[in-house]
C-alpha cells in the first residue's frame, strides 16, 4: 500500500551489490559486511517473523531461513 511509504513503515528491496546500484549511488549495499544476500532478504525475514508471531513456525532464537 502507497501510505505505508509516508508511514515509515514500508520495506523496499535493496541492491545485493554496487554493481547493481544505479550509476554514482552512494547507498549500502546489502553484501557491505561480506555476506551474499538476495534483494528482497528484508521482505523474506519480516515474513518469518510474521509466522511466528502468529505461532505458524516455532518460535526460536535463530534466523529460520537461509539466503
């Protein structure tokens, strides 16, 4: 939904690597810290927790999937 964006509550997909950045972008990349991950890596880990918060997973300590 568009009002989510003047929310702050919205979850873009981010650029794995500079390479995939548009031209003179000075964002962070999602592999900044050495770790390869897919664009939408948020979306995925935001629904995760959204299944065990309505006690569809288990709920645990660690990330339940893998990039």
């Amino acid at each position: 939904m568009f009002d989510e964006v003047d929310e702050s509550t919205a979850m873009f997909k981010i650029a794995p690597t500079p390479a995939d950045q548009p031209p003179n972008c000075n964002f962070v990349p999602l592999n900044v810290d050495g770790y390869n991950l897919p664009s939408d890596w948020y979306l995925r880990l935001a629904k995760e927790a959204g299944r065990m918060l309505r006690g569809d997973i288990p709920r645990q300590s660690t990330i339940p999937i893998t990039p």
